[in-house]
C-alpha cells in the first residue's frame, strides 16, 4: 500500500498537536519561546522538512520569519534549540533540509543547529 503525501501530513500535524498538548504544562524559561510556539510556526514547513518536497511550502516561510520576530534573546534560541532537537528526532525531519531553512527563508535569529548532538545549552 502506498502512503501519500497528505498521509504523511496528516500523521506528522496530529503528532505536533499531541506533543503540543504535551508541552503545554512544561515548565519553561520565562520569557521563553514555548516549544508549542516552535512547533506552530514549523508546521507549514512539515512536507519540506520530511523531505517529500523541494522547496518549503508558501506558508512556511511567513510563518518561521514570525516566530524569528519573536527571538529577542539567548534563552529564546536555547528553547527553539531544545525543542527543534527534540522534534527533529521524534519526527525523521531531514538535518540538512532543517539546516537550509533559515536561509531558504532569511531568518537571522532562528539559525540554531538542528542535530542530535547539538548542546543547546551553548547557543548564544
């Protein structure tokens, strides 16, 4: 059976909702960007970032450059950082598409490593 590429979608958008839900009651750095904002802003960007499309999506782009507008600080990076290893993992997101986003969409302040080993904690 072949699986579609709304199919993956779908999967990938009830699973950011669900981790969302998570998320919610987490304690978080205050004036921190909460992962929930992080994975809000990412999921225009969902086929691109799973590798079933070339280029990002209309909306993705808008949407990151929104969230970009929302980093003010070092502890904002950390928590965009924190939550894009951790969703990157749990969802297969290609490192290098991931890696090109900032560019491909001119962000300044959201270009945070995405990488399993990446120390978050060092971000500035």
């Amino acid at each position: 059976m072949a699986v579609s590429k709304k199919m993956v979608e779908g999967v990938f958008v009830v699973g950011l909702v669900v981790t969302m839900m998570n998320v919610w009651g987490a304690v978080s750095v205050e004036g921190a960007i909460s992962c929930n904002q992080v994975v809000s802003a990412m999921t225009p960007c969902a086929t691109y970032l799973l590798g079933n499309a070339a280029t990002p999506a209309a909306a993705c782009c808008p949407s990151i450059r929104g969230l970009d507008s929302q980093v003010k600080a070092t502890p904002d990076r950390q928590a965009v950082c924190n939550c894009l290893k951790t969703q990157a993992q749990s969802y297969g997101v290609k490192l290098g598409k991931a890696a090109n986003l900032p560019g491909l969409c001119k962000v300044t302040d959201l270009n945070v490593p995405i990488s399993p080993n990446v120390d978050c904690s060092k971000v500035h």
